[in-house]
C-alpha cells in the first residue's frame, strides 16, 4: 500500500514528467555547461531554458535567477549579499515566525555585531505591520519577510511591505520556498528585491533551489569560485535537478489555477470534517489568508508525536510543527509566537496536501483520526482532569 502523503510542506514527490526531462542529463548528457565545445554546450543550453522557465513562474527576467543548491542557501545568499553590499548598515528585520533557515541565521547575526529586530505575529499568525514599520530605520539593510509559513500556511502581505521597505532604501527579501507554485507571483509588478525557492518543496528533485535578485540590487556571491551563473554562485551546475526545477515550474505555470482550486477543496473537506468530528479542535492560523493546501489543526491534550505514531500506522504521513522541531519536545517556535496555548501546541498536527492527493485519501483520513484521538484522550491526564474541571464528560 502507497502511504497517504500529506507532508508536502516538508518535501513533496518528484513529478513524472520533472523526472523524465531529468534522464538524459544522467546519462548521455553528461557534459560540463561551461566547456567550450558543443557537447558541453548544448547542457548549457538546457540549463538556460530552465532559467527561463523558471522565470516566466514568477514574472521575472531569465538574468535574475540565480541557482543554488537549496532554499536555505537561497535565504543565506540574500542575507549575506544585503549585508555585505551594504557595510555601513547593521540592522536586520525579520519575524518571529521564519523558517530556521532565516531564523537561525538571524539570531547569529544577533550575536555577532547586528542588531536584529523579530516583528511580532497575534493569535492568527498575522504579522504585526505597523510593529515592522516603526523599527524600519536608516540604518537597516535588510528586512526579510518569509511569502507564506510553512507551518501555518498563513500568507503575508509581502508586496506591500516590500514598497515601504524599498522606499525607506533597505533591501526587501522574502523566503518564498512555501509561495512559490501555490500563489501567484509576479515579480515585474512588486518592489521585492531577492525572493528564494527551493525544488523539493515544488515537485522538483531535493538539492537545487533558486535566488531571484532584481536587476539593480546590490549583490555579493555567497560561494567564490568560478565563474558559473555570471559569478554570483561558483561551483560546476547541479544540471540534471536545475533542469527538473525548470521543468516543475513550468508544470506549475501552466496548472496553477486549477489544481490549487482542487488542493483547496481537499483541504477544506479534510479540515471541515475533522473539526465536526473530533471536539477541542481548532485551526491554527488565519483561516482566510493562507495557502491552499495546507491546514495546521490543534487537537487539544494530546501529545502530536502520539498521534504522528498512530497515524503511521495507517501509512498517514503528517507532521506535528515543522519538521525541523519534532524530535525536540519544544512545541514550535511558530505556535509560541502565536500565544497558542500549550496544551493545544503540543496537539498540534499540519496536513499539507499536493495535486497527488485524491478524495479517497482524505475520506480515510476523516475516518481513521477521530478514533485515534479519542484513544490518546482516554490516556491523557490533561484531558481527564480538563473534564474534570468542566464538571462534565464529553460522551
Ligand atoms: C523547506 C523550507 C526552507 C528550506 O529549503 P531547503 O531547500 O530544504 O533548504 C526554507 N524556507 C521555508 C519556508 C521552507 O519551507
């Protein structure tokens, strides 16, 4: 039996088609993109059509793609380049809700000689734009705004923020790894300066991702070497993953529309009948502002790793917070910084779904979850004494 997947924000499945276009580069293609001679060559053709496909994703020019080996070298770069481009700025904006690979970047840099400012989000996950606007200074160099959270799928203003932020003369960064493929883009129509993206989160292979950088912004490579993608990011091109990556985002073009309306649907059915069938339930984050194929639910006293155990049971693949804080018993960065109280953090699960997902899988998840649920309460200490104190049971 196939597993029901429902991880995609942590990784997804590569696409057949991604995979075919993939092939030839393993094999007979093997040529290096930067030799002189036609073999090479026609390798470095392809990888320019997966630039400009890539491109024609997110309304940008074929030059302003950078590619990289991952989103989070994507969200390193942008960083690095603002800063070291300009050196006499030595503040950083960024939330308390990023992925680790902005927030843990930040709080370095808070502690090697930057002062950085983590803007605030209230109990739906929406960021706090005024508590953003007002720390905005002259002295800030770069203001990093992640599109859309990986855990709660909620959507951030980031166009809007990103004309404040460029008006004031800061460099507007946003970690779109989640957006991209999910909501459209169109950066010929906003003031973002440098936007990352990672294959694996879009149906392309793990190990590539790409860094958009405006025409005009300042940029300083992160990797010193040769002089691959105009000197902006040495090292010989992951070419058979760029060219899946170029392959995966024109897919996602031309399907946008429509299978986002079909991943939504999913989705809602999913969430709707889970919150009708299990009680203590709730949607974290902002119900109308978030990605379509993702809902975090909080199953109040109950312990998400326990339900994780059981759910894999039934081949169910989800994930209790983002991945990178399971296995740790902090309840997640994200949830805390929403004031999610801890009894409902900790019972916290995130269904995201892809276009692979069918109506059959998410009827077997509505079947197979309240039961689960129910047998972990009977179990939970928090759960008896809170029907205890609500002087009632449930059943
Ligand atoms: C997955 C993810 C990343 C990291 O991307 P990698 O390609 O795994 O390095 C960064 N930001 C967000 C929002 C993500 O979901």
């Amino acid at each position: 039996m196939e597993p029901i997947y429902m991880d995609n924000n942590a990784t997804t499945r590569v696409a057949p088609e991604v995979r075919e276009e993939m092939l030839p580069y393993f094999s007979e293609l093997y040529g290096n993109p930067s030799s002189m001679h036609t073999f090479g060559g026609q390798v470095g053709r392809k990888i320019e059509e997966a630039r400009a496909r890539l491109a024609g994703l997110l309304g940008a020019r074929p030059e302003e793609i950078i590619f990289t080996s991952c989103g989070t070298e994507s969200d390193s770069t942008a960083i690095w380049a603002a800063l070291h481009s300009n050196p006499d700025k030595r503040h950083i904006i960024t939330t308390k809700v990023e992925h680790p690979a902005v927030k843990n970047l930040a709080e370095y840099l808070a502690g090697n000689g930057y002062r950085v400012t983590f803007v605030p989000v209230d109990g739906q996950g929406n960021l706090d734009l005024d508590y953003l606007f007002d720390h905005l200074s002259n002295d800030t160099a770069i203001v990093s705004v992640m599109w859309a959270n990986n855990e709660t799928g909620v959507i951030f203003p980031v166009e809007e923020i990103a004309e404040r932020v460029t008006a004031q003369g800061a460099v507007f960064h946003t970690d779109a790894v989640q957006a991209v493929g999910k909501v459209p883009i169109n950066l010929a129509e906003n003031q973002i300066n440098m936007l990352s993206l990672s294959g694996h989160k879009l149906h392309a292979p793990k190990g590539v991702g790409a860094l958009y950088v405006r025409r005009g912004t300042k940029f300083a490579p992160f990797l010193m070497g040769g002089h691959q993608e105009k000197g902006r990011r040495a090292g010989t091109e992951n070419v058979a993953s760029i060219i899946g990556l170029g392959k995966a985002a024109e897919l996602s073009a031309a399907n946008m529309v429509e299978e986002n309306q079909r991943v939504k649907n999913l989705r809602d059915k999913l969430e709707k009948e889970l919150l009708a069938r299990i009680p203590k339930a709730m949607v974290n984050g902002n119900p109308d502002k978030r990605l379509p194929n993702t809902t975090s639910i909080a199953f109040e006293y109950v312990e998400g790793e326990a339900i994780l155990l059981l759910m894999d049971e039934f081949k169910i693949c989800a994930s209790s917070g983002s991945a990178c804080t399971s296995g740790s018993l902090e309840p997640s960065h994200v949830l805390r910084a929403m004031g999610v109280p801890f009894t409902a953090a900790h019972g916290s699960i995130r269904f995201s779904l892809s276009v692979y997902n069918t109506e059959k899988e998410v009827d077997f998840v509505i079947e197979k979850l309240p039961p689960i649920i129910e047998r972990l309460r009977q179990l939970s200490p928090f759960w008896v004494q809170a029907l205890k104190e609500a002087g009632a049971c449930q059943r």
